[in-house]
C-alpha cells in the first residue's frame, strides 16, 4: 500500500483552532475518483483536496475538491488552504507573488503574500453570475421562517457552486438564527445549491460583514467559514450596487456560533473580480496509507 503526504490545515485562521479544517492530500495521482470521496468521506471534514501534476504548462499545480458526498469545482477554504500546502511542502513557489491553480473551474490565480504564519494567500473566485430559478418562495420561507429580512431579495448565486445569498437585519439576527436544517435542505436540493448563506452588516471594528452558512443536503449542518459563499455574497452586493460603506475591501467574521470565528478578507479589484483570502495554519502533518 502507498504512503502518501498528508496535512490537515486549519484555514482563514490566525491560529489554529479558530479557522475551516482542510484535509490535503499532497500525492494523489494515482488515486480514482471513487477513492478520493471514499476518503473525503471518511475523514468528515467539510473538504478534502488532492494534489495532482497540472495538465497545462501555466499552471502551478492542480487540485481536486471533495466534501463527503461530492465533488466540487471550486471552493474557498481548500484553494487558500491547498494552496499554503504545497508551498509548504515545496511543490510549487510563486512567480512575483503569483501562483496559478488549476481546477475544474478552471485556471485560477493566486496571490501570496509574506512568510510564515504571517503569510496570507488569496484566490480570486470565479465570476459569479446570479441563476434565474422558477418560484421557490414556499421553500425559502420555509428555510428562513423566524428570520429578521433585510429588504434586499434573495438570489441564488454561482460561482462554481450555488449558493443561496439572503440579507438578515442586522447582526444579532445573524448569530441568533435558529437553522431550520429540513426546510435548508428541501430548498438547495429542489434548487442545486450546495447551501444558504445568511450575512449582515456589522458595526463590529475587527469585521465589517457577518456570515454563516448552512449546508445540512450536503452532510454539513453548518459550515465554519466558506470562501466560495462570502465570494457569492460579494458578487450578489456587487452585481446589486449594494457594497456601500463595505467598500471594495472588507473582513468577515464566520464561523462563532460553532466555535470557530475565522476571518476572510475579501477584495473587488478594478475588472470587478473577487478575491478571498486570509491566513491558514498547519496542524497535522502524517503520512496516509489509502488505496
């Protein structure tokens, strides 16, 4: 049985403990699809990834992304993450500052900056496009029954993933949501979504936005912080002319209410793309025997 590299991350963390767990599988090129969700299945985490040799000459490595029951073509916190991992491990160094991933949503850029536990890394997302969906209103209510609205409309957004964007009044309605999980559930798999993310502004000096994310169809009742929604949720602001005093830089506080409270630093740059970013922190580092 081969023995394989592997690294367990905790990912928009400042320290260990307070970020998204990756699992990263350094070697994985020789493993089949059904291996790898066999293993990101066993190991529960939100996502695994799986390093592979790049298929194209511009790329500085290849990944492949899994949550316990599917693939993923993009996803936040395992971009950021894979990314520290193989620059950690010597797979890859960046070209002034830049490495470029590929995935299967494509080639994508990614910026670093600093050393060490300092260092931060950021992807820029795919562009996200909002989905036009028949009427899922019954669903939605359902899933967001006891909830404080903003006024702003729900959208169903996609930048890889889908993910449902809803406005709550304020923070507090935020932390003290009350998930109905069945009803979530019912609404991203009648619509595709792999969740809901609900946000609100904050008057808060260390953020600007807070979030969470709910993805119970999935196997994730409650995510602890997910890139690929605060980029969904940025493109949604972004696309309604609603960024206001956010600017085109602002922080994000998720994960608190599961013990987490990671923080993302997100940026709309002049073409109107959007990067995500922060800092990630080695915990494990092993060797895995798997087929």
């Amino acid at each position: 049985m081969a023995s394989r590299s592997y690294l367990q991350l905790d990912v928009f963390a400042d320290r260990p403990g307070v970020g998204n767990a990756l699992g990263v599988v350094l070697d994985g090129g020789d493993l089949d699809t059904a291996a790898m969700q066999a293993f990101a299945n066993w190991t529960n985490l939100s996502e695994t990834t799986f390093v592979l040799p790049p298929t194209v000459p511009e790329a500085s490595y290849r990944l492949r992304i899994f949550t316990p029951k599917s693939e993923l073509p993009f996803a936040g916190h395992p971009s950021v993450g894979t990314a520290h991992a193989v620059l950690e491990a010597g797979l890859a160094r960046p070209v002034d500052g830049r490495l470029v991933q590929e995935c299967a949503a494509g080639l994508l850029p990614v910026r670093v900056k600093g050393t060490g536990i300092a260092r931060t890394i950021a992807v820029r997302a795919p562009r996200a496009h909002e989905i036009a969906v028949d009427d899922f209103s019954t669903l939605l209510q359902a899933a967001l029954a006891d909830c404080r609205l903003a006024g702003r409309k729900p959208a169903l957004m996609c930048n890889g993933p889908s993910f449902w964007c809803v406005e709550l009044a304020d923070e507090v309605a935020v932390r003290q949501m009350v998930p109905r999980l069945s009803s979530v559930a019912e609404l991203t798999s009648a619509t595709h979504a792999v969740g809901l993310a609900v946000f609100a502004r904050s008057a808060a000096t260390s953020h600007q936005l807070v979030v969470r994310v709910f993805c119970p169809a999935d196997g994730i009742p409650e995510d602890p912080v997910t890139g690929s929604a605060n980029a969904a949720i940025a493109a949604h602001l972004l696309h309604d002319g609603a960024l206001g005093s956010l600017g085109r830089r602002y922080v994000v506080s998720q994960g608190r209410e599961v013990g987490r409270d990671g923080r993302i630093e997100i940026e709309i740059d002049g073409d109107d793309e959007v990067w995500i970013g922060g800092q990630t922190q080695t915990v494990i580092r092993g060797d895995l025997d798997w087929n």
